[in-house]
C-alpha cells in the first residue's frame, strides 16, 4: 500500500497537510487492523516523515512488527516498538505518564484561585496518604508474616510429627500434598484473578516511576492476588520470598490512595482533586515502594535507600522526608505487632516471621589474609551471580511461552515445580550424615518443634541432620541456622555443597512461574550458604566467624544478582545489628558488582527488558552522540490550528491513538506560523463531550471557565476515562469550532532538530516527559518538525532505523 506526503518544508500549509494524513492514516490502520490479530496497534510516535523513502520504510517496519506479535514475544526478543509489555505473559497495552506539569490556562486558572487555606489542605492529605500508607504497608507486611508462619509453620509440624513415629512415606505425602494444593492455589489466584501479579513486582514499580503505564500493574485485583498468593507461595515452600512481593504491595496500596477518589462510585471530593495527576501519585508510589521495603525486612532507612537507588527515576529532597515518615510508620507498627504476639496470641509466630539476624555478639577483628578471603569471596560471588541472571534470563522466556497456552498450563507448571522442590527438600537429608548433638548447647536436642536448629529427620536420639535442619524449616529460619554467630553447631561441608546446589538450581527453576515470588530471599538463601562452604575453604587463612562469613556470602551474592550497593548495605546492617560489619559489606559488595558487571546487567533490568517495558536509562547510549534528534523522528505529524474545526479533531481522534497534538497558531491571528504549544488527546475528549464549541472562528471568552470544571482534566481513578466512543456530536456541530487556547500547554518542551540524540534523550528522561517537540533551525520552516517520545529513544526503535550502527557498551 503507497501514498505519498509532501515534505512540510516545501507546502507552507501544515494543517492542509494534516488532514490529507489524517485520511490516510484512517485508511492505514485498516490495513495494519487486518494483520495484527488481536493485538491493538497503540502507536505514540509522532513526528514528521521526511520523504516518501523513509515513509515506506516506517510503514513496512510497522507492518512487519505487528505481525511478529501474533507469536510469543519471548521466542526472539526482539522488541521493536515499545507500546505493549508483558504483564503475566500476556500482552498488554502500555502508555507513558504525563509527570510533566500541564502550564495551560485552565489550570493556571485554578492555581489562581485557590485559597491559602486549599493549600495546607494539599500538604495535610500529603502527610496524611503517607500515614496511611506506611500504616497499611506495615499491617500487610505483619499479616503476610503470620500467616506464613502459621500455615507453613502446621505443615511442618504434621512432617516431623510423622516422621518421630517413623511414618516416612506417610510424611512425605503430607508434605509434598501439602506443597502442591498451597502451589495450585497461589497459581489459580495468579491465572484467572490477576496475572499481573506473578512474579516479584519490582521491575513493574520500577518501570511504573520511570515513566511507563501498563494496565493493571497496581489494580485493585492484583493487590489483592499478591498479597494472598504470596502467603500460599512462601507456605508452599518454594524457593521464594515475600519481601519483592511486599515493594509491589506497597506500591497497590499507594495507588489506590493516591486515586484522587472516583467520581463514578461516588468516592470523591473538591480535596482529593489535587491528587488526579500522575506527578502526585508517582510520589506516593515511590512512598510506598519504600515502605514495602522497610516492612518485608524491618529496615526503615534501607527502605527509603532501596527506593532513591533502584526504584525512583526521579528525587527531591521533599520526596526524601516523606518516604522517611511512611517507612518510620511501617517500623512502629510492626514494632507494635511483635511485642503483641510476644504474649502468644499469634499462633505459631515467632520472631522469625519478621527476620531480623542479630549477629552484634560477635567480635570482628580482621587481618590481612582476612581482607583477601572477602575479596575472593566477592569476585567469585560475582560470577555466580551473573550466571544466576543468566539462567534467570532464559528460564523466564521459556516459562513464559508456556504460560502463554492457557491457565491450565499456567497452574501445571507451578504443580511440577512444587512437587520437585519437595522432593529435593525431604530426600535430600536422607544422605546426609547424622551428627551427635553438641554438649554445651542451650536449646533442646535434637529439636522438638517445627523450626529448631536441631532436626531429628531419621537420626537416632542424641543425634540431629544438619542438613534437614536447613530443608525442613522456613526460608527466614534457614537464613538464621547460617548467620549463627557461634559455632554452637557444625554444618558438614557436604551438606552446605549440596545446600547451595539445590538452592541456586531451585532458585533459578522456580522464578517467572505464574505465582508471585521475590528474589532476596532465595539470593540471600544461597548467598549464606555459599558464604558457609567459602568459610570452610578459607579456614586455614581466614580467622572470620563462619557466621560473619556467610552474612558477606549474602551480601556479595545480593550485589552480584541485583548490583545494588547502598540500599543492600544498609538493609544487612539492619538485619544484623552491628556498625562493625560496615567495611567488609562494603567491600564485598563493590567486589562483586564491578566482576559481574562485566558480564551482564542486573536481574530486574533484564527482567524488564523481557517484559518489553520501554524503561528509560539514566544515560544515553554512546551510539545517540553520533545522531541528532531529526534522524528518529517518524510517522505523520498531525497538527492543529489554535482554533480549530470540531470535524477535523474529532477526526484526527478517531484515525490516530496519539496523546499529543501540536498546536500551530496560523494568520490571520498571527503574522506567520508560530507553535503555541501542545495539546493532550485527554484534554480534547473533555472539551468534545461538554460541547465548548464556537459557531465562529473566533477567540473563547472568560465563560469557558465556568463551562467545564478542572476536575474533569484530571486523571482518572478507578472510573474509566472519556473514549471516543463516547462523544455524541451531531452532523450540525461538526462544523462548528473549539478555541484550543485554553487547554495547550503553552510551554512545551522543545529541542532543535540538530541537537544530539543522547543529549535530548537525557533532557526526556531527567524531566519525565511524555513529548518533545521538535523545532526546525531554519525560521523559513514550518515551526515544529516533529515530536519525540519514549518509543524515539528506545534502543531497538533507534538500531531497527540504522542497522549498521553497532552498539557499543558505556565507559
């Protein structure tokens, strides 16, 4: 299919133009509607063509893009367009957040307006959604913590209880049954409730505050998937945590608070109407991020760190202060809750359901030789950990062309899964060596509960199965047996080999199934244990504690998977207790990061990347230096006058799924073509559907401000927001006009077309833009180009137009 658009610097009429596009443009997505099955082509680019060459080559591009849709994504990944992600393995529409401030008349208007006293009312619900959020984060946290332990807790308790009475299968049945209904139920939640919710959420809020919008990633529903799945996925006793789980929680939480309420349920005020922006809310997610941090590990200042260096895009010291409240709020309730379940109303939680490893008894002096063992341990650690998101990498693709069958194929997965970790976990103790109990112990052994340090398994009395005192206990309790302090009881250097090989495979096997599940609990899992075998190594240089040793064996690991340094320092020095550990956390964190990334990127930015999320990089890619911002540009660029037909905008909403329109002020208003700035697709569905028409190409007068409310420019909450479909504009009407004035931003964001693509891609990212226009450096020109979006600076967008660069990695 050919048509043919002349260059806009030989027509001086940009509007005529327009609506010759606008036709066509009709008659192309017909086409593309025709080959890309049930995908909903979502395009946000817009910007001007520069000759019929590049057109044929976009259009054909876009053609063959949709048609590789129709097959699982994750076969190849090649994301050429950033407008859908995978959520659940399902594809998902996405758009970008307009965190830019709108500077248009209305709103200066209602800026103008408002009285000192609406103004501390705006800072009061500020304090007062960050109250509410760090209270409702903290109860979750506290709420998923006892139900773990109870539930896995009970099942533990009915294995051991079998097994003292050497009822070996009966147990193993029991357990493993246990396991899977607990798995299948989690799986169901996930399938047929909200798959959104599988996984560990993290890299969603990431890409969520970089900018990116995909449908339910903080709905209702998957709030509710992730908070339950993940109770029925840690009691299954996979391999998984509940701390990513809890950031992706905490974030639902604040997203529903920060709504702004919901006129279609009739949940809303003239006060929550400050909040309907995404620049808000992004605030309050980023809030809540951290407060899913400080209660999944009680670590309020890790918390608020974890957010500014991994989860926000964006920061400002006012952010800082409120993100400190909210994680300050999770600290005192869950405070509140421990010292409540110390009187024994909580069942059978104890203080491991919120882990907390108190290792201050231990007397750190190091050497030398000391310091050399913690390097090694980080280099290798570094290694292991950029193999671990290697495997992670591709496990997750292929897992997610399986989930794409179906639910039933979804829930089988996770049925498989949990029946070889159960497997692993009650016969792998069975090779392990029974060994006496220790004389100068202070608790009971071998132990008589469900998550002693001493577990009998098949060993004679007097004696207890190290390694079943690992498989056979919750994750957190684990985690303690290998962070012990003092060397009270032994771990054979067998069982820590076997330990960490079955943790880093399960590991591995058991992330991307349709479940929801975190990575800092199995990292930290085989990161100790690895830590512990190291120390076994290293014992004829290295005087350390072997507790010691496995804390910096976690610490190396978590810097080798997730290459985060400041937030995971803090977050062990709150989990341990003791300032000493600061310098060797430091070191083998710095170690393993720089050797893994060599190798690879972070596991959430390759999650990410595997999602099809269009995640914006803090720094431009070295190959952006060579290309200015005309050589991206593409697609019809559709304009409007300051005063336009109701026909042609409604028209032009109808053809095109744009979000931003570039308004052009033409003569006889001006003397020459001028841009007066940009107008959002939102922002005309309002002024179409309350009718603000002019019978006369004139100027609106002040009345337009009565005419429509700020309330109806503001973001939707729960209710859905304006579509087309919804306007009802009769044949008369269609003729009629519309005054754009008052609802342009009349300050957009402008480059020159000359300017350095890694340049105004580092001006798009550090100011959260959502479109930039792109002006001509000749003033004989028409007065905007073309317009940059996310989609512009992706790298598979740029690399899809200029094949013949080669990436290069950054210095």
């Amino acid at each position: 299919m050919e048509f043919h658009v002349a260059r806009m610097r030989r027509d001086p009429s940009p509007i005529k133009l327009a609506k010759t596009l606008v036709k066509e443009l009709g008659k192309m997505d017909k086409y593309v509607e025709g080959n890309r099955g049930d995908y909903e082509h979502d395009i946000e680019n817009e910007a001007l063509l520069d000759g019929n060459e590049q057109i044929g080559r976009y259009w054909s591009g876009l053609s063959d893009r949709n048609v590789s849709y129709t097959k699982p994504l994750l076969v190849k990944r090649t994301n050429t367009t950033s407008q859908i992600a995978i959520v659940g393995a399902n594809l998902c529409p996405i758009e970008s957040l307009d965190y830019e401030v709108f500077d248009n008349e209305i709103l200066k208007h209602d800026w103008r307006s408002r009285k000192k006293y609406q103004i501390i009312q705006y800072v009061v619900l500020k304090w007062g959604f960050a109250l509410l959020i760090g209270l409702g984060t903290g109860l979750v946290g506290f709420f998923n913590s006892l139900a773990v332990e109870n539930i896995a807790g009970f099942k533990l308790l009915m294995t051991t209880t079998l097994m003292s009475k050497n009822r070996y299968l009966e147990a193993f049945l029991a357990y493993a049954c246990s396991n899977m209904c607990l798995a299948a139920a989690a799986a169901a939640l996930c399938a047929y409730v909200a798959p959104a919710a599988a996984g560990s959420g993290i890299p969603e809020v990431k890409a969520y505050l970089n900018g990116v919008d995909a449908h339910y990633i903080l709905a209702p529903s998957t709030l509710f998937v992730k908070i339950f799945g993940s109770i029925l996925g840690v009691s299954a006793g996979f391999v998984v945590g509940k701390e990513g789980p809890m950031v992706h929680t905490g974030a639902c939480i604040a997203s529903l608070l920060g709504q702004g309420g919901s006129r279609k349920y009739h949940l809303t005020s003239t006060w929550l109407r400050y909040f309907k922006n995404d620049r808000d809310r992004r605030d309050m997610i980023t809030c809540g991020a951290a407060a899913g941090v400080a209660a999944a590990f009680r670590a309020p200042v890790g918390g608020v760190l974890f957010a500014l260096e991994e989860a926000a895009s964006w920061w400002r010291s006012a952010l800082l202060w409120r993100a400190f409240f909210t994680t300050a709020v999770v600290a005192i309730v869950l405070r509140v809750a421990i010292q409540f379940c110390a009187t024994g109303k909580c069942g059978l939680f104890g203080e491991g359901g919120l882990i907390m490893y108190d290792v201050s008894s231990v007397n750190i002096t190091y050497s030398a030789s000391d310091i050399f063992a913690v390097l090694v341990l980080g280099a290798i650690a570094g290694i292991l950990g950029s193999l671990y998101n290697y495997l992670v990498d591709k496990v997750v693709r292929t897992y997610s062309i399986i989930n794409e069958k179906g639910p039933a194929l979804k829930i089988s997965l996770v049925v498989t899964i949990a029946l070889l970790t159960s497997c692993c976990y009650y016969f792998l103790p069975w090779i392990a060596n029974c060994i006496p109990c220790p004389s100068d112990s202070t608790v009971s052994c071998p132990s008589i509960n469900e998550s002693g340090e001493y577990q009998n398994f098949q060993c004679p009395p007097g004696y207890y199965n190290d390694l079943a005192s690992l498989f056979l206990n919750t994750n957190d309790d684990a985690i303690r047996n290998l962070f012990s302090p003092k060397i009270i009881k032994e771990f054979h250097i067998s069982s820590l080999f076997i330990y960490f090989s079955t943790i880093y495979f399960l590991g591995i096997v058991t992330y991307g199934i349709a479940i929801p599940s975190g990575l800092f609990i199995p990292v930290i899992l085989a990161g100790a244990a690895y830590g512990r075998l190291m120390s076994r190594l290293f014992e004829p240089i290295a005087k350390l504690d072997r507790g010691l040793f496995a804390l910096l064996g976690a610490a190396s690991f978590l810097g080798g998977t997730m290459r985060m340094t400041v937030s995971i320092c803090v977050i062990l020095l709150e989990l341990t207790n003791d300032l000493l550990l600061l310098p060797l956390v430091m070191l083998a964190l710095l170690v393993s990061k720089t050797v893994a990334d060599s190798f690879n990127k972070g596991v959430y930015d390759q999650i990410l990347h595997i999602k099809g999320l269009p995640y914006l990089e803090a720094h431009a890619e070295p190959y952006m230096k060579n290309l200015v911002t005309r050589d991206v540009v593409s697609g019809p660029l559709i304009t409007f006058s300051g005063i336009e037909k109701v026909g042609n905008i409604l028209h032009a909403l109808s053809a095109t799924r744009h979000n931003g329109f570039p308004v052009i002020d033409e003569p006889p208003f001006v003397d020459s073509p001028e841009l007066c700035g940009l107008v959002l697709r939102s922002h005309l569905l309002v002024l179409l559907k309350e009718k603000v028409f002019l019978r006369d190409r004139d100027f609106a007068d002040q009345s337009i401000f009565q005419k429509v409310s700020t309330l109806d420019f503001g973001k939707p909450g729960s209710g859905k927001g304006i579509k087309v479909e919804d306007l009802d504009i009769e044949g008369e009407e269609m003729d009629m006009y519309v005054d754009l004035h008052p609802i342009t931003n009349g300050s957009p964001y402008t480059v020159v077309e000359t300017m350095s693509l890694a340049k105004a891609a580092i001006l798009f990212r550090q100011h959260g833009l959502r479109h930039m226009c792109v002006v001509p450096k000749s003033q004989r020109r028409p007065p905007v180009v073309g317009i940059l979006t996310r989609h512009d600076f992706m790298p598979e967008h740029v690399l899809g137009l200029y094949p013949d660069i080669k990436p290069q990695k950054r210095q």
